[in-house]
C-alpha cells in the first residue's frame, strides 16, 4: 500500500457476509440498523467488492467484522477470512480482527495468532453489542495484553449504536456499555496502547474529547453519522487540540464514504487540517509513515 496514492483512508469499514453467505447479524438486528441508517443499495457487500469500491475511489479502508457471539448466538464472519482478503488486496484493504472478550485464553491465544500468522493490524470491540465494560479487568485485559505487546490497535464501538435500534428493548442491547471514559481506564492501565474511539459518542461526546486529549494514545474515527450532524465541540477540538488524533471513518457499508465525505466538504474544517483527519493521521497511527 502507498499512501501517497490514496486520497483518503477510512479507518471503520465492515465484513458484514462471508464467502459462504453467513451474516455476522441477525435478521432482525441487521433489517433495523439498515432502517435506522437509510441504507441505500446494497447491503452485504462481499470482501472483493468492498476491495473494488474502495480501489475504485482511490481509497484505502481498514475492515473487521464484529464477534459477539457469546451475547448474540451468532458466529461472526471468520477473521482469518478477513484478513486472507486483505491479503489479497493489500493495495486498499488493512485488516483488522474482533474477538469476542468472552473467549477467554483461547481468545486471548486466537487474537497472537492472527497478529503473527495473518499480518492483522488492530482488534474492534464493540461493549454494547458484546455486553462488557472495557475496564473490567475480569473480561478483556490479557487480551489488550496481547495488543499492546504486538503494537496493533484497539478500537472501540462509543456512545449510541444503530445495532438494536428500533427493536423491541433494543435488541437486548445495552447502551451504558459503550460510556468513553471505561476507555479511559483502559488507556491509563495500558499506557501503550493505541487506542481508537469510534464515532461520535452521543451521548458521552464530551468524555471522549476530554479522555482523547488527555491520553496521548487515544484517537477518535468520525464514523456512523454524517458530518452534518456533529456537535460543534467535536469540530471544535478536531480543528485544535485533536487535529492530529482525528479520524476519517465510514462505517460502510451502513454510511458511504461517498455521502461521508460530501457531507465533510461542507463542514468548517481548517484547509490544513483536512487532509490529515482524510489521511495523514491514520497512515502514521496505522505504521504506513514515518512518526
């Protein structure tokens, strides 16, 4: 990959069906999120066509699917797929995995082996969906262990999730999960640990912004809402304190990049901070430029 030739890398894109057809959602899940986020087109993209969409627009895009199947009962699609794709497409596509937390040992055992056999670049966990808090020390801190010894990344889902919206009790699917500041712990007790927050964190926006600027590891992606909708102190701090920890993300295929980045032309974004939310930033945090 050669950033130099990409206009844009969207750190939050997601493997939504495998090869053989599996989805990582359930029917009623996966209907309610395409409602609650006007999905238009196609829902399920394969890995190849997501890597064609991307290579098409001259763009690069980190994707992971989401393993929650302790709380779910629904198997994800396989990492090692994920990122045999990337593989095969390494011009556009960075590999990330998600194990769900509750796997315990052969989670934590699962996550090395994908580092070391696989070339995967970072981990997703998303608390609300997978039912933890990111500072229980009983749950996923061997795994961040793991991640921060191989240098990879830890992202985590923030604030509100479109996951559950609409369905009746939300799908099971509980908010408080997902608060920035159980990140916060995170950061502290690890304190090399690279760290993405993702998504503007309603209703916690300003937790994220004071934990970002507060733990030199902490970042945070603008995916899962159009630029029009975000708060004014997040534009704010991505203009000022956070312009070099702020984030170009999707969260394709719910939220084209398309529509994304039409939306981001209009907001008040300083012309010399533009190009390193659009990349620059994600290619130094991703290992692709020099620090």
């Amino acid at each position: 990959m050669n950033p130099d030739e990409l206009v844009a890398i969207d750190v939050h894109t997601h493997a939504e069906v495998s090869s053989k057809g599996h989805s990582s959602l359930d029917d009623d899940l996966h209907d309610a999120s395409s409602a609650y986020f006007k999905v238009e087109g196609k829902r399920k993209p394969t890995l190849e066509e997501t890597a064609a969409y991307y290579r098409e627009r001259k763009m690069a895009a980190v994707i992971f699917t989401v393993d929650a199947e302790s709380a779910t009962g629904t198997p994800p699609v396989p990492n090692e797929e994920v990122a045999e794709a990337a593989a095969a497409n390494a011009d556009v596509l960075i590999p990330f995995a998600s194990i769900d937390p509750f796997r315990g040992k052969a989670g934590v055992k699962q996550a090395r082996r994908l580092v070391e056999e696989y070339g995967v670049k970072g981990f997703e966990f998303h608390p609300s969906i997978q039912g933890f808090f990111p500072n229980d020390r009983s749950v996923a801190y061997d795994l961040y262990e793991v991640i921060e010894e191989t240098g990879t990344i830890a992202l985590f889902h923030t604030g509100q999730t479109g996951i559950g919206a609409g369905v009746p009790g939300g799908g099971g699917i509980r908010l408080k999960y997902s608060n920035p500041l159980h990140v916060d712990d995170v950061a502290a007790d690890f304190p090399h640990l690279k760290i993405i927050l993702a998504h503007p964190s309603f209703p916690w926006q300003d937790e994220a912004l004071a934990v970002a600027t507060h733990k030199p590891g902490v970042h945070i992606d603008l995916s899962g809402w159009s630029p029009k909708y975000f708060p004014p102190q997040l534009v704010q701090y991505a203009n000022t304190l956070l312009k070099d920890k702020v984030l170009f993300g999707s969260d394709f295929p719910v939220l084209t990049p398309d529509r994304w980045l039409a939306d981001f032309e209009k907001l008040s974004i300083k012309d010399e901070v533009k190009p390193r939310i659009l990349k620059e930033n994600a290619a130094r945090l991703l290992g692709l430029t020099k620090p």
